[in-house]
C-alpha cells in the first residue's frame, strides 16, 4: 500500500503520468466535464469531498508551475478564491518555484479543460471553485 498522502488510484496515476505543461483540472460539483477528457469523480455529497482538500491533496504528489482560474472567482467566491491563493504561495515555497496565476473567463475556461489530462470532480458546492494546475518538472 502506498505510503504517500493520495490513497486515490485514478488520480495517483493521473498525475504519477503527467508530463512537463500537461494539465490536471480540478472542479466543482457543477463544471461540465467533456466526454473525451478522463473523469475522476470524487464527489460523495455536497461538499464532500470539498475543493480546497482535494486539491491540498493532489498538489502533495504534483509539482505544479502554472494554475488558471476564471476570473468570476474573485468576486463571486472570495473566501475560496483566497484560500487558493494561500495554498499556490505555501506551494512555491515547498517546491521552490514560482508558480504563475493566470485568470481566463469561465466560458474560457470551460474551453481550456478540453486539453487536461483529467478533471477531478469533488463535492464542492460553491461557485466558480476550479483550477486548471499545469505540470513542471523539479529540476
């Protein structure tokens, strides 16, 4: 049995098999997940899974470089919006990189998720709670 944080195996081998700029979108229980994208859905009930904990968790085994975000966020779900924030900069400074913070519209960023290795449904029930975290390499 695996003695790292992510118990999960589709989202273990998900990122375990992402390559330099390749993406992993994580999302809301409502973002629409397209067909030819692989989907890791999570979700149990309403806010379980929660956001912030999935990607927490993910960002544990992924060295992140670049994240998008709609930018509906900042004013539509501030607390959430924060948080993330907060966990891109503790991120930085475990990976010792600059990670870039990129805002797209949501129509937008329905679009970008089209090219992401898989999307990761979770419980959250609260507007615009999706990024797209893209993958760098640690050295």
């Amino acid at each position: 049995m695996k003695k790292t944080t992510l118990l999960n195996a589709p989202l273990s081998h998900s990122i375990a098999t992402l390559g330099h700029t390749e993406s992993l979108t994580i999302c809301d229980a409502g973002l629409p997940i397209p067909h030819n994208v692989e989907r890791i859905d999570l979700a149990l009930k309403a806010n379980v899974p929660s956001f912030l904990q999935t990607v927490d968790t993910a960002v544990a085994e992924m060295f992140v470089e670049r994240a998008v975000l709609a930018e509906e966020i900042k004013q539509k779900n501030p607390q959430i919006y924060t948080a993330v924030l907060a966990l891109i900069e503790r991120l930085q400074a475990e990976q010792g990189n600059q990670i870039s913070v990129e805002y797209v519209s949501h129509e937008q960023f329905k679009l970008l998720t089209h090219s992401s290795k898989a999307i990761v449904r979770t419980g959250e029930c609260s507007p615009y709670a999706n990024v797209i975290l893209y993958s760098g390499v640690p050295f």
